[in-house]
C-alpha cells in the first residue's frame, strides 16, 4: 500500500488529531504531559507493524515533503527566539547549557563504547548517540548520508530514523513523569518574569490570537528567507571545520537573527517587521 505526497501528508494529519483524541479521553497520559504525536504516533506504528507481520502488507509513505517540512520545522523554532530572550536566561541559562553539553559528551562516549564492545563500527555508535538521541530524525538522517557516502557504513539512513524513533518514543513517554516527579516534588512554580516570557508566543499553543491574511504571508515569506539564507550559508561554509551536512542548524540561525530586532520597554518583536507586542 502506497500512500501519494497528499495522502502521506493527511495521514501526518489524522495521526496528530488521534493523539489529541485520545490524551482528551485519558487522564492519566495528560498528567504526565506525553506528547499528542508520541501517543498517536506509537498506535499507528504498532497497527503498521501488525499489518506487515500478521498478513504482509507494507505501508509506505511518499517523503518527498520531509526534508523541505524538516527544515521549515528548525526555521520557525527560531521565529519564536531572539538574543535578549537568551541574555534574560543568565546564570540558569549557563548551568542548563553544560549539562547539556555533558549529556552530549557521555552519550558519544557510552555509544562509541558499546559499538567497540560489540565488535560494530564506531560510527554505529556515534549515530545512536548524540547524532539522533539529541539531534533527533533529521540530524541522524542528514549525518546518515555523510557516513554512507564518505565512510560506507551500510545502512545508515535506515539505523539513524530507527535510533531517533526510539529516543523520540522513549523521551516523550519517560520526560512527561519525571518533569512531572521533579516539578511536585520541589513545589517549582514559574518565577513573574518566567510567567510573563510565557505568556504570549509559541509556547502556549492553545491560546486564542488572531490569524491575518498579512501575517501568513509574512510568516511564510520570512521562513522561505531563513531557507534560502541557511543553504546559502551551508554551501559557503562546505568543506570548511564548520561544515554541517544539512542546513537545519543555519536555518535556525538565520531566523533568529532575522526576528532579533529591538522594540520599546515592555514589549517584544514576534516578526520579520519587529511588530511588537505587549508581554
């Protein structure tokens, strides 16, 4: 069964609105914050995978739009950030930074480690690292390719979306409890100036804010400026130290840079046109 680039596309669709459906239904998965596309995601992966065991049939999906929505993803995580939201972070900001870093540092260690225990290419291990554990589907598949064509390890795409596959499950359904655990066990309650940061923008998805016709527009005329900036940053800097084998992380940047834009006390800059709005 071959689902087309729209029947692929609907199909995304129903699987985010089942995960609504049933977090709407079942208490205990919205007390545990697990994510809507974890939760519809997992059944429809487990239904795939009863088709193809039970009596053969293979769905398949057109990924024409992955690469292109992958990107339009990491564009507009950074519509939504700027260097003063950043600077704001301080000392919280740092400590968070070096943890992450080493988290980073011990999953490469632990995975180089085991692909050496087990007699598998280092480049295995480095791949069900930090590679896709952090940098999720379309960092794995994006340093897949650098791996399969530079170094020959077989396989490599297929192993990066199966390793970012787990993380992704296992995080949405492990991180929900623990932050959960953490934030009653140590009665943590958001400081005014965490309130007020998260009162508007994409941090509240729920909230009711007004969609115009000049808005979209500018939205998606910024987003395809941040693609055509961060390839264009991606082909300069090839071959170089700062070489990235996808343009993900330079899409980023440029749109952080582009919504950076100062605006007067009390409010900040939601787009390309520094429109500020009250916080």
């Amino acid at each position: 069964m071959s689902l087309d680039t729209l029947e692929t596309l609907m199909a995304a669709a129903l699987v985010l609105l089942l995960g609504r459906e049933i977090l709407a239904r079942i208490a205990i998965l919205r007390a545990y914050s697990i994510p809507e596309p974890v939760v519809g995601g997992l059944l429809v992966a487990l239904l795939i995978f009863a088709l193809r065991s039970a009596i053969h049939i293979e769905v398949r999906f057109d990924t024409a739009l992955q690469v292109p929505l992958m990107l339009t993803f990491f564009a507009t995580i950074g519509l939504n950030a700027d260097l003063a939201g950043l600077k704001a972070g301080g000392r919280s900001l740092i400590v968070f930074l070096g943890v992450v870093v080493g988290l980073l540092v011990m999953q490469n260690a632990l995975g180089i480690g085991l692909a050496w225990a087990l007699g598998q290419d280092r480049l295995l291990g480095l791949l069900g690292a930090s590679v896709t554990l952090s940098g999720g589907h379309g960092t794995g598949a994006a340093w897949a390719k650098v791996f399969t064509e530079r170094h020959g390890l077989a396989s490599a795409t297929e192993i990066a979306i199966a390793c970012a596959t787990f993380g992704l499950i296992l995080g949405g359904l492990i991180g929900g409890p623990v932050a959960r655990f953490l934030i009653t066990h140590h009665a943590l309650v958001p400081t005014p100036e965490a309130a007020i940061a998260t009162a508007t923008g994409f941090e509240q998805p729920k909230a009711v804010r007004a969609i115009t016709a000049e808005a979209v527009i500018e939205t998606v005329a910024l987003i395809a400026v941040c693609l055509a900036v961060g390839s264009a940053l991606a082909n300069w800097l090839n071959g170089s130290v700062f070489e990235l084998p996808t343009s993900c992380a330079y899409c980023l940047w440029a749109s952080c840079c582009a919504t950076d834009s100062p605006c007067a006390a009390g409010t900040r800059s939601s787009t390309w046109l520094c429109r500020c709005s009250a916080t």
